[in-house]
C-alpha cells in the first residue's frame, strides 16, 4: 500500500497544494491523517494511491458536478 502526501498528489495533478487540501474537506477524496497525535496544530494527510486512482477515474468521466442552485434573495417593493 502506497501512500502520498498532499505536495505529490498537487504536484501529480498539476494544482496547488490547498485544491487537494480542498478536496479532502468536501470529502470529495478520501485521506487518513497520520499526524503523530490527534491535536497536532495540523493534520498531517495522506492518501492511499488506489484511492488517488479511483478519485481521479471520477472526475475524468466527463459528467460535471451539477450547479449548486443560487438562492434569490427577494427586494421587497414599497408602493
């Protein structure tokens, strides 16, 4: 089992280190902190390479992720 940091998959991906930081948040990909303790300042992520493989095959399937619906704050209309 191979795991990779955050600087080789935003390096692998050809994005900055916060968009894979990002994804882990949203839970889009899935990561295991291995920090020494858990109230370590900050965690320490890593990611398995099947599941960096699996995230990426998800993303290359050409269906766009579907537009979050804005929500339209009504003007109230004094006569």
């Amino acid at each position: 089992m191979s795991l990779l940091s955050v600087k080789e998959l935003a390096s692998e991906a050809g994005v900055d280190p916060d968009q894979v930081l990002a994804w882990i948040a949203s839970k889009e990909l899935r990561a295991i902190n291995v920090a020494i303790s858990k109230s370590a300042r900050r965690p320490t992520w890593r990611v398995r390479r099947d599941e960096w493989e699996r995230f990426l095959e998800a993303r290359s399937n050409g269906a766009a992720p579907a537009p979050r619906k804005r929500r339209i704050q009504e003007v109230p209309r004094y006569v």
